[in-house]
C-alpha cells in the first residue's frame, strides 16, 4: 500500500521514490487507498497550485496501475477500534492515518509506503516501508 505522500514525491519526479516505485514494480503489485487519492488531489491543488490540467493525466494513469482500496464498514469498523484503544491511552493519532491503517490492515496489504513513519509507527502490526 502506498501513501498520499509516496504519490505525490512519485509524481514530482522525487529520486527516492521512483527508486521504491521500480522496487515494488519488480514485487508485480500495489495498492492505495480511496482517502490518499483524496488527499493526493488536495495536495497537488491546493498546496502544490497546480492546475487540473497539469497533473490529472499522470494522476490517472498512475492509478490506473494500482488497486484502491475503499473506506468500507470492514475498515471502518477495524479504525474505530484501532483509533478509540489509542486515544484510550491518550496517544494523539489524526482519524485520517487510523482510517488509512484500517483500510491496509483489512485488505490484507504486506505494508504501507511512507516518508511519514512517525505517524504511522502508533498502529501495532503495521509494517512501514520508507525511502
């Protein structure tokens, strides 16, 4: 599974990440999720101020190589419970990397792809791969 900031470094031309992306072309499969093509289309808008025109074909034929993942009840329900046993112990986690966890976890992914291994890290049982 990759995530918002993998893609975006991916489409900006980022070394390390078109490293990783010849690694997991080798692997013959990736995914990503319904929340990070979100985010990703936010980003490349808002805080890159790109025009639709500039960025929506590489988006498209990027994801036409990778399965995305919905936000399902299955994951919904698996965030609910990772999210609400961390904020038990008053660990701070933004809903949004506990909805992306969820989603990696339920869909049975081997890890997630992320410069944002800080974020990430609070999830037990969920491999981090970083480039």
């Amino acid at each position: 599974m990759v995530d918002t900031g993998f893609l975006v470094d991916l489409l900006l031309g980022d070394e390390g990440a078109v490293q990783k992306a010849r690694e997991i072309d080798v692997r013959g499969w990736a995914a990503t999720t319904a929340i990070n093509v979100y985010e990703l289309v936010c980003s490349l808008s808002f805080c890159y101020g790109l025009e639709p025109e500039d960025w929506l074909p590489a988006v498209e034929s990027l994801l036409g190589r990778l399965d995305v993942f919905p936000l399902d009840s299955r994951a919904a329900l698996e965030a609910g419970r990772i999210l609400g046993s961390l904020w038990a112990e008053y660990e701070e986690v933004e809903p949004f990397y506990g909805l992306v966890a969820a989603i990696v976890k339920v869909n049975g992914c081997e890890s997630i792809v992320t410069r944002n291994t800080e974020r990430y890290g609070k999830f037990e049982d969920l491999n981090i791969e970083s480039y």
